[in-house]
C-alpha cells in the first residue's frame, strides 16, 4: 500500500488532467459556436441579397410587361396608328395677270405610301395686276379667292419633294366699266363697283424642302396654271415661292 501523500499527489494529477480536458471542451464548445453565429450571420445576408436581387427582376419584368402592354394597346388603337400632320405656309405669286400673296394649310395622314395626299385650303388675295393682260373695257378690278384641293407630294431625295396639286378656286370679282369697249359706258368712283361670283380649275407643280424633325422649316417654290370664268382674263400662270412651317 503506497504512502498518503503519494496518493495525494497522484490525485492532484488526476484532478488536473480533468479539468485541463474540461476546459479544452469547453474552449472548443465556444470556437464553434461563434464560428456558427458568423455562417449563420453570412448565410443572412447571402439570403437578404438574394431577395433584394429577385425583388428587382420582379419590378423590372412588371414595368417590361406593363410598356408591352401599353405598346399592344397603342397598336391596336386606331387613335394612336393615326399620325396627322400639318403644315402652315406663306406663299407669293407673280402670274401673268396678277401678282398675289395667300396663306396655305395642309394636312394630311402619315402613311408609308409614296404618295401622301394632303387637303389643301388657301386664301389669296392680289396685290397688283398687269392690265395689258387683261381684256379691255374694265377698271378698278379686284378679286379674292380661297382655293379648295389635294397637293399631293413624294420624296425625291432626303428632305426634298416633289408635290402636284390640283384645286377648285372659288371667290369673287369687283370692278367698274372704263367706257373703252365700246358697249358700256365710263363709270366714275361715285359707281358702285359690279360683282361677279368667280370658279375655275388650278393646278401647279412645286418642289419643297421639309424639315425630319416634328416641328420645323418647310421651304419651296413652284409653277401654278388657273382657268377662270373672269370677267377680265381667262388664263393665268405664273411663279410661286413658299415659305411655312410644319406640326
């Protein structure tokens, strides 16, 4: 049987080796869980990614669908397949017969034609007449007109067109008898002018520059031929410049 302090000392050892693994165990307990906290704390913000990502693609396929939609829709609706433009010009004449200035409006679809047939309205208005033109026997003559019609135009080259119009001109004459036809007699100031409802046919051919952008520049320049049922001419033509802007 050993001595008492031998056991003693063996004890101690023992006590020592125990708890020397306990504390081991309890150290390697602690490692592991707060390396399981950071993974669990990773995988939290993987996932919190993950979700803020997928949120994205949702608002991002809404927003795609909802332009899909609106873009069946404009197709579909004829309100929106229509595209009308207009264009508003100045325009000056100098004819045989008298030299006039009008105010033009044109509007028309947009098509993918190659021809595009615009309604054309205009109002003119003459400023001075060549009387050596004009049949004798009438003074202080003057007309007004407004012009009903289709100028239809195609592209020729980049912003350049070619355009042919045709046009009903109706309107009136005012004038007075000069004495010189030998039928009617020399009316004064103090003679009410005579009036006389006017109708005929016009045509003209022109070539115009149009601005590409929706609201811009027109520029253009042309011939016009008109028959009438005047009382002082029948046949007038002459030379156009143009100038307007497009909406």
């Amino acid at each position: 049987m050993l001595p008492l302090p031998c056991m003693n000392i063996s004890l101690n050892k023992e006590c020592m080796r125990k708890v020397f693994l306990l504390l081991t165990l309890l150290l390697t307990s602690i490692t592991g869980f707060a390396q399981f906290t950071i993974d669990t704390n990773a995988a939290d913000d993987y996932l919190k990614k993950k979700a803020e990502q997928a949120e994205a693609r949702r608002i991002q396929d809404s927003i795609r669908q909802v332009k899909l939609e609106d873009e069946e829709m404009m197709a579909s609706d004829i309100r929106f397949r229509l595209k009308w433009l207009n264009m508003l010009t100045y325009r000056q004449t100098v004819g045989l017969v008298e030299n006039s200035y009008n105010l033009s409006y044109y509007g028309c679809l947009i098509t993918k034609d190659v021809w595009t047939y615009p309604i054309s309205i205009r109002l003119s208005s003459s400023k001075s007449y060549n009387e050596n033109n004009m049949k004798a026997g009438y003074k202080d003559w003057s007309q007004s007109l407004s012009y009903w019609g289709i100028s239809a135009y195609r592209n020729i080259k980049d912003n350049w067109y070619l355009s042919l119009g045709g046009h009903v001109p109706l309107g009136w004459e005012r004038y007075r008898f000069n004495g010189k036809d030998g039928v009617h007699e020399l009316e004064t100031p103090d003679d009410k002018r005579h009036f006389h409802l006017l109708a005929g046919l016009n045509a003209e051919e022109r070539i115009f520059y149009m601005s590409p952008n929706k609201v811009g520049l027109i520029l253009g320049c042309g011939f016009y031929q008109r028959v009438m049922n005047s009382k002082v001419y029948t046949l007038d033509a002459g030379f156009s410049l143009e100038i307007g802007v497009k909406f």
